[in-house]
C-alpha cells in the first residue's frame, strides 16, 4: 500500500530535523559555533567583617580621646572658655585649707568631715576622712585635668559624681527651697551651682574636649586617617 501524502511530509520534516542537528554537532565540535555559556560574573572579593567594637574598647582604646575636630560651631572653640575656666574653678574647690588636696587637720577640712561628711554620708563604708580626700583629690585633679583636655571624659565623669553627691546634700540639707519660684535670703538655691556645674560635665562627658585640647592631638596620632 502506497503512502499517504502526510505520511510522507512527517518523514520529510523528520528528516531535515536530523540533519540539522547532526549539522549543528559537527559545526560545535569543529569549533564553527560556540556553545552557549552563562554569564561570568567576576567574583567579589567580600572583606572580613571587623570584630563588634565592645564598651570596654571606647573606654581603654583610641576613642577615649576623641572629640569634634571642628574649630568652628558651638561644639568647638565657643566651649574652650567654658572648659578651662570650670576646670580652674573645680581645682579651687578640691583645696579646701590649703592649695593642694585633703590638707589633713585643717579647719577646711575637718569641717567638710565634721559637717558634710558624717551626718549626711555616713552610710558610706570606710573612715569619712577617706571620702573627704578622694572628693578633694577628684576635684582638684579633675579639675586641673578638664582644664587642660585631657583625659576628659573620665575627669567629667568623676566630677559629675562628686556634683550628684553636693546635689544630694543640699536637698538634704534645705530641701527644694520653694523652687522653682521660691524666693531665699541670697537670691539662689543651694542646690543650684552644683546642678549647673553638673550639667557642664555631663556636657563635656558626651562631646568630649573638643579640638583644642590634649586628648585631640592624642587622638590625631593615634588615629590620623578618622575623618569624623
């Protein structure tokens, strides 16, 4: 029986789909037509990622004494005054009966144990002539410390507690004084300048020295390529 005509046109196309991929065989393996290949992306080189800087770090490492670089703007050269001068008048306060800190036997200083000391901190451990003189010696070198600008946030940090323990006093002492409209005998709360003066090194705590300062040129050669 002869073949029908769709018969024959199935074979036909059969046979030139053969042919083609026996074609397009040869032509790969002679090197006439490339294979098709994926993209290649050059790989990227991922940089290790550098080990979470710890709170430990900021306080032992170079960022201890940095600070603003700039020499303009309120956080800059405008604070330098404020600095300097909080800094002297804290070194005048830590020589309490003589010009160097914890003068032992002086009216100055007995007096600060006698009436500050042991009736309103006599919960603290140790012998009151112990506290007087490390509240001396912070603010005394604290103070000389601010000063200058260096190690500035630990000198404010520690003269920031010595104001929380004056802040404290006075409100045991005379309580609130009708603050705020309140009026007093010498036109100001005693707990007033040890609050102000606590604010300045909680102020200084956090912005550091700025630029004019020993910590700044500290910072400058330990990590000269920080551009913050």
């Amino acid at each position: 029986r002869p073949p029908t005509r769709a018969a024959t046109s199935s074979a036909n196309k059969l046979s030139d789909a053969m042919r083609a991929a026996i074609v397009c065989i040869l032509a790969t393996a002679h090197g006439f037509v490339a294979p098709a290949r994926r993209p290649c992306h050059p790989r990227r080189d991922v940089a290790p990622r550098a080990a979470k800087e710890t709170t430990w770090d900021r306080i032992t490492g170079p960022k201890l004494f940095k600070s603003v670089k700039r020499t303009e703007g309120i956080h800059a050269v405008p604070l330098v005054p404020l600095r300097v001068l909080t800094g002297i008048l804290m070194v005048h306060h830590g020589s309490e009966g003589g010009f160097w800190p914890a003068n032992f036997g002086t009216p100055g200083f007995d007096g600060f144990v006698d009436f500050i000391v042991k009736p309103y901190f006599g919960f603290l451990p140790g012998d009151p002539q112990l506290w007087s003189a490390i509240h001396d010696y912070v603010e005394f070198w604290g103070g000389a410390l601010l000063a200058i600008g260096f190690l500035t946030r630990p000198a404010a940090l520690s003269l920031l507690v010595t104001m929380g323990g004056a802040v404290y006093f006075h409100l045991a002492s005379t309580g609130l004084q009708g603050a705020p409209f309140g009026h007093v005998e010498n036109y100001s709360y005693n707990f007033e300048e040890p609050t102000l003066y606590a604010l300045i090194f909680l102020l200084f705590w956090f912005n550091g020295p700025g630029p004019l300062s020993v910590d700044a040129a500290i910072y400058k050669q330990l990590a000269p390529d920080d551009a913050d």
